[in-house]
C-alpha cells in the first residue's frame, strides 16, 4: 500500500460504498493539494476493480475532448437525436460499459467551471457507477449531473498505530527495529504528520532517520536537528510550524493559511519601508504611518495584522507582481494550464490554494434553473444508461426540494419568524396530522407553503408583506406547480429496480419537465441572495454595508443598529426588495447557524445522558472529597453529576459552571432543595473566582476546551496550592466509530458542502500525552487510568452520543436540518452497527 494513503479511511469507505449497490451513478471529489494523498488513493483503487472495469481519463485524451466538444456544443455526445437515427445507432454500438471513471488533478487540465459539464457529458457516454475526480484547489459548489459527494484529503487522521507501522516498515528496509528511535521520538513524529498537510515532507524525514539510525538509540534532539539543519520546508507545499516547550519536548503546530499568506509577503518585502510604500499606492485606505508603527516592534505581527483584516485576494493583486504569483502557483503545483489567465484570477486561484475559501457569486435562484439545464442535458443523451437517468433524476429533485426549502425558510421566517414558529403554527391548527420538525419531505413543504400563502391580520405577517412589497408570498399557479412536482417526484424516487429503461425514460422526462415549471414560477418568489462585502464608514459617521447581488451588481444599504448587530461580512443573505440603495431591507441569512451555544437542547441532554453520568461515577469512586470546602464542577451542564457530588458531600459547597445559559437554566431548576449547590454561566477560560477551590471537577468536558493548554491552565488557576483536579475526558480515537457514522449519513442527505475545511473540535490525547501536558502545566502527582472498553457496560452509548458528542457536527448545519440529520444518524448506526469503541481518560493531580 502507498504510504501516503495513510489517515485516508474515510475516503476510501465512501468510494467501496458508491461502487457496491447504487440507486444511480454518484460523483466523488478528492481534493487536496500536492502531497495529500490524491494520486495515492487512486493507486489503491486501481487495485480494487479489475483494470477492464475502470476508465482511465488521462489515458483516453480523444474521450475527453470529444465530452469538453459537446459540453461546449461542438459534439454528439450530449446532442438529442432520433433513437432510430444511424449517429444514434453508431453510439449504442459502440457504447463501452465500465465500473469506475477516473480523472486525477481534473483542474489542470479544465477550469472549475468545465468540470460540471464534462462530468455530465462523461456520465452520460459511459454506464458507470461511480466517477472520481481529484483535484488540488477546493472545488466550487456547483450544480452536477448526479450526486457529488466532496471529501477533503488536507487533514490526514492516520491512528497512532497506523502510522507507527509506516515507521516501522522503513527502518525495516534498511536493517533496523523500531526500538532505535524512543518513544519521545515516535510520539513526535506522529504529531508532526498529523499537523503537515504535505505528506512528502514527514516520508523524507522519516527516511533521513531511517537512513541515520545505528548503534545509537535516536531522540528527539535528533529530529530537531535534522529539520533545522537537513530537511528544508521550502521544497515541499507546507511544513508545520516547530518549537521546543519548556520542559524539553518538541511541539508542531499546522500553519495557518493567514500565516502562509503572511510568509509569502515577507519572502518578497525584506524591508518595512518598502513594503509600505507599495501598499499606500495600491491597497485602498492603507494607513502608512500606522503600519510603520506597528512594524517598528515586531515587522511580522505588522504583516501579519494586514493579512488578518484584508482580502487576501486584494494582497495578492496588489503586492506580488506577475511573476511572484506565477512562482507560487507553480510551487504549490496548482493549476499551471491557467498562469495566463488575468491577474485577478491568477490571484484566486493562488488564494484558494492556500486554504482561503474564495467565494463565487452568490448563487440563488439560477442555481436550481442550472440543476434543470443539468438535467435536460442527460434527458438529451442517445440511450443514456439507466443508473445515470436515476443519479440525475435523485439530484433533480434534491435540488428543487431544496429551493422549496429556501422559500419556506425565508418567508417563515419575514412572515411568522422562523421555520421553528411555522412548524408550530401549523401544527397548532392541523392537531391530526402534525409536521415532524425531524424531517419535512415534499409534499410536507408543500403544505407549509400553502399554509404561508393564507393570509392574516396578524402585525408581523402584515408587516412582512408589507416590507417586501407583495400581497402574497406566491402565486396560486406556482403552488399548483408544487404539487404537481411532489407527486412525481414520488413516483419517480419509488420506481422499481427491474422496470425497463423506457419506462425509467418516461419518468425522467415527466420529472425534468415538472421540476422545470416550478423552478420557473419560484422566480417570482425567490429573493436575491447577497454577499456582503464590506462595511463602510462615511465622513458624516454612517454605515453603510456594500453587497453583491448572484449578477454581480453592487447593492448598498444602511440598517438601525438592532440590525447591525446580527450582520456578519462575507456572509450570504436573502435580500427583499433588491435595489441599487435601501434602508432596512429585509435580510434573512442564507442559512441559519448557531454559533453562540454548543449544547442547545439542555433538556434533551439531561435526558439523554446516562453514559456520562454513569461515567462520572469512575471518577468520584477514585477521589475523597470529605475534607474539602469548596468544589467546582467545570461543564457541569444539566447538573445531574454536580447533584451527585453534593448528595455524597452534604458538607461540601459546590460550584458548577457551564458555558449554556439554557444548560444553566435546567440546572437550577433541578438544584431547588439543595442548599449546598449553586449554577452559573461562565466560561472557564474566563471564570474568575475570589477564592481559589479546594478541588476542581469535571466529566466528559475538558476534551472541548480549547486550546487544551490554556483549558488546563484554568483548571490549575482556580486551584488553591494542594488542590485536588478530578478530570474525566475522551482519549485517543474515541468515538472514531460514530465519528465516521455520523460522516457516512452527512454525505447521505447532500450536507457534506457544510463540512469543507471543518475538524471536530475537540482534543482527544493519549494517556502519555495527557500526563505531558498536566506535568508542564505544573501540576504534582498526576495519575492517570486509561479505560477502553466497546460499549458494553453503556447500553444507551449511541442515543446519548446524539446527544452530545453529535452536537458539534448540528452546529454545522442549518437548524431546521438538525434533527433529521440526528434521526438518520440512529437509524444508520442501528443498521450499519458501527465500532463503538470508547478510549476514556480519568485524570487526578494536585496544585502544589
């Protein structure tokens, strides 16, 4: 196996699963710069199909130009014809059936806005069940043929074991053990690659130590010296920042894109002055004198500042010539084919290549209108085979279910406040058949939008309509519309697997046809969706937010300053009306995130937590309180364990504090009686306390505080010296099973798009890296018990863990999502019986 396939299971699950039993051709986009593993997960699935069964594009440059003539009109392939014509006759002949298409690095060759329609043209001449694309920069969310799923390579999660195997397999080949390097060193090694997201610098480092390793045992003063001194960062596409902490050990961090963007301008300006002078004559409202000032102590930080509130497009532009950007994009190895493109779009690629999502226009309404193009192009192919006619016919009516879910989403939430609020509006007068919030289907959307289109006399509905200009929200025609599409796109989704493919024909076209005329009458009720831009402050004191509309048109807009406060930059928003200037329009976010409060449903939590709780009696059973005052219980969230530690302790007093104030607020509730126990909202990292706490508890919390070092430093401040810490956290590969379940059923629902560039935010160490990091934080007698267990002894493990360790993964989400998306996860986890295994840590030690 290639080596640097390695921490790359996930990819190569989803591509096993979209070649086993399939209800339509599916698309997968690996993408990744130069050393993530692209090319390498592609050898491993050469080795997966018989070599027959998979076409090879770049081994067949006629069939690719032959797609790119007739995506661009100038060929056959996607042309409607007679099926009784001879070209058609010719094609069904000559026709080729294969299992798997692959095309790798497909954005050097065509540019991101080819790459749809050559996949459309491609699906459409060959009887395929899965195509693989990879590709260097992140791809652009555009509208496809069939489902896309999309998967990020730059975040390798290789298992200690799994890497520490590569490590052994080169010392092998030339003569040595793994017993020459220390288990410091390993440790390291295996850090180093997990922050590097060019996998060719960590294989030449361990090939230097492999090709150096003797008679003497190797440590990590081995490996700082061999990367200050022998391996050089410039030659790969990214290499992890290094630092040695203050008891000795060596400590990689993942540079930032803002750090690389900031490296770049450094490796161009040596000097200060000139790199201001360049900036005040080319990058708009430079202030020259303030950047001297900040340049003066530290030249970086300066840099750096600038590179953290500015376009990094705009940098770009204007402070690298043509050839300093030619230069990068080469050195990244991105897209060469386009150095002759224009400067602004030279410095968008390279903007993309260093991580920077680059937002096109802002996609509304034509998106579905090119989801039916899309799909007419197939429903215009000679004899297109079966499996791409239900992959297109899937995506077709994703994607308009998704436009309904747009309208209701904005008009619920100017006409009654949220889709919340109209879930339960309608439920109220519909009491015998109510709408389950978990997950609305089409014909459910379609009632809610009737239920929209009612009328009333209520101040907010009137003053909605009235704000947006309209006496109804939709037209009787495109309701009709609506529903017409809901009955077809049952009928089509519940065709059976043996009907013949005219039939699948006819059903495809009924569907492409329906699907056209509701997208057409949505036009009317489909708000503009904006990006803003920009923030502006005029002479006179105004702000004044700039937007660009989905043509590219400049709109500018004042708010009253209870808007101001919900705005975000960069963000998009559905905008009504939509005019050259405006005061006030109406703005409804394109999609609705929550990024203020983690644990949202505090009273299903404490329903829902019996593992934790049960957890948590590992930890009190190792600890004596009886001599303590004061205690304080860190992410005590619904109370149930900071309860238990006060009923154990009547003497004690007890403290919990958790960063929910619904959390908080439950707590409370169930504390009435205890008089030894009180609840706030705080956040640890913040908390302050006027006396320090004899001990310090927490369950199942510390694995979300971050950064990890400066959680635990809190932990040892609100300590008193002889203070006792009593932490139970997650440990190495935790929950990885339900991790990937959790990904498996996100690609499922079409949710993946939410996820690019996302990690789990959580530290789960190992019990070496724990006892490490408590040992510098300073604290004495650490011990710490490594339990790891498969589920038995917690029967409930799956429920509760939707519950709480699926919470970051609904962050992500739009919230009238999040309970379908933890309802599929349960019944997915039911059937597919994913591994359970649970690392958990629980931690003691003493402030000295």
């Amino acid at each position: 196996m290639s080596t640097e396939i390695l921490g790359h299971s996930r990819a190569r699950a989803a591509i096993t699963a979209a070649m086993g039993p399939t209800s339509g051709t599916k698309i997968i986009i690996l993408f990744g710069g130069i050393g993530s593993g692209k090319t390498a997960i592609l050898d491993w699935l050469r080795g997966q199909v018989h070599e027959t069964d998979i076409f090879d594009c770049r081994q067949n440059p006629a069939a690719i130009s032959t797609a790119l003539r007739s995506h661009l009109g100038d060929g056959d392939l996607s042309a409607p014809r007679a099926a009784g014509s001879p070209r058609a006759q010719s094609r069904r002949e000559t026709r080729t059936s294969y299992r798997v298409a692959i095309y790798d690095d497909i954005d050097h060759d065509l540019s991101p806005e080819l790459i749809p329609g050559f996949a459309a043209a491609l699906v459409g001449s060959l009887d395929l069940t899965t195509v693989v694309f990879t590709e260097k920069t992140p791809p652009r969310l555009d509208v496809y043929p069939v489902p896309v799923q999309f998967i990020s390579l730059e975040r390798r999660e290789a298992s200690r074991a799994e890497f520490i195997a590569y490590v052994q397999r080169n010392l092998e080949q030339h003569g040595h053990d793994l017993d020459v390097l220390t288990p410091e060193l390993l440790s390291a090694l295996h850090l180093l690659q997990t922050q590097c997201n060019d996998f060719r610098a960590v294989a030449a480092v361990v090939s230097h130590l492999s090709t150096r390793a003797g008679t003497r045992q190797l440590d990590e003063s081995d490996l700082f010296r061999l990367l200050r001194e022998e391996v050089k960062p410039d030659a790969f596409r990214s290499f992890p920042g290094m630092r040695v902490s203050a008891g000795g050990r060596l400590v990689f961090r993942a540079k930032d894109k803002t750090e690389e963007l900031c490296e770049i301008i450094l490796g161009y300006y040596d000097d200060p002055n000139e790199l201001a002078v360049v900036a005040a004559e080319d990058l708009r409202g430079f202030d020259a004198a303030s950047f001297a000032s900040q340049a003066r102590p530290s030249y970086r930080d300066a840099v750096m500042s600038m590179c953290l509130v500015r376009s990094p497009i705009d940098l770009i532009s204007s402070l690298l010539g043509p050839r300093e950007v030619i230069r990068e994009i080469r050195h990244r190895q991105l897209d060469q084919a386009r150095e002759f493109d224009s400067p602004q779009a030279r410095a968008r690629l390279l903007a993309r290549g260093l991580g920077f999502t680059v937002s096109d226009a802002p996609g509304g309404h034509s998106i579905y209108q090119g989801a039916v193009t899309s799909a007419r192009s197939v429903a215009g192919m000679d004899s297109a085979p079966a499996e791409t006619l239900r992959g297109a016919g899937l995506s077709l009516a994703q994607n308009v279910e998704r436009m309904l879910f747009d309208l209701a989403h904005f008009w619920a939430s100017v006409l009654v406040g949220s889709m919340t609020d109209l879930i339960r509006e309608y439920n109220a007068s519909n009491l015998r058949r109510p709408l389950q919030a978990q997950r609305l289907t089409g014909g459910q959307l379609a009632a809610l939008l009737r239920y929209l289109n009612r009328g009333g006399n209520d101040v907010v509905y009137t003053l909605g309509l009235l704000l947006t200009r309209r006496s109804r929200p939709f037209s009787s025609s495109f309701l009709a519309a609506v529903d017409t599409f809901v009955a077809t796109r049952n009928d089509f989704v519940h065709e059976h697997r043996n009907e013949g493919r005219v039939a699948l024909q006819q059903r495809f076209n009924q569907l492409l046809n329906d699907a056209d005329l509701v997208v057409g009458r949505a036009g009317e009720s489909y708000p503009v969706v904006v990006k803003l831009t920009e923030i502006m402050f005029d002479e006179f004191g105004r702000q004044i937010y700039s937007a660009t509309d989905t043509e590219g048109r400049i709109l500018r807009f004042t708010l009253t300053r209870d808007e101001e406060e919900k705005i975000s930059i960069s963000s998009h928003y559905f905008m009504l009306p939509t005019e050259p200037t405006a005061i006030d329009p109406v703005l409804v976010p394109r999609f609705v995130m929550d990024a203020g409060v983690l644990f949202q449903e505090a009273e299903g939590y404490r329903q829902y937590s019996d593992t934790q709780r049960s957890q948590s009696t590992k930890l009190l059973d190792r600890i004596d309180l009886s001599t303590r005052e004061r205690a304080l219980d860190v992410g005590c969230g619904s109370g149930r364990v900071t309860l238990d530690l006060a009923d154990q302790y009547p003497n004690l007093q007890v403290h919990g504090i958790d960063i929910s104030a619904e959390m908080i607020a439950v707590a409370r509730r169930a504390a009435r009686g205890h008089g030894n126990v009180t609840f706030y909202e705080a956040d640890v990292l913040k908390y302050r306390t006027e006396q320090a706490y004899d001990a310090v508890f927490s369950n199942s919390t510390m694995h979300w505080v971050l950064p990890k070092e400066a959680g635990y430093g809190a932990l040892f401040r609100l300590l008193a010296p002889g203070g006792l810490l009593a932490v139970h956290q997650g440990g190495d590969q935790t929950y990885a099973g339900l991790h990937e379940c959790a990904y498996e059923v996100i690609e499922s629902l079409n949710l993946a798009s939410f996820f690019k560039g996302w990690r789990y935010p959580a530290h789960y160490p190992t019990r070496v890296q724990i006892e490490e990091l408590l040992g510098k934080t300073g604290f004495a007698d650490v011990e710490v018990f490594s339990d790891e267990t498969d589920r038995q002894e917690h029967p409930t493990l799956v429920r509760d863990f939707s519950y709480a360790g699926l919470l970051p993964f609904l962050r992500q989400i739009p919230e009238e999502r999040r309970e379908l998306l933890r309802n599929e996860f349960l019944r997915h986890a039911e059937r597919s019986q994913p591994s359970l295994y649970q690392h958990r840590l629980y931690i003691t030690a003493r402030r000295p």
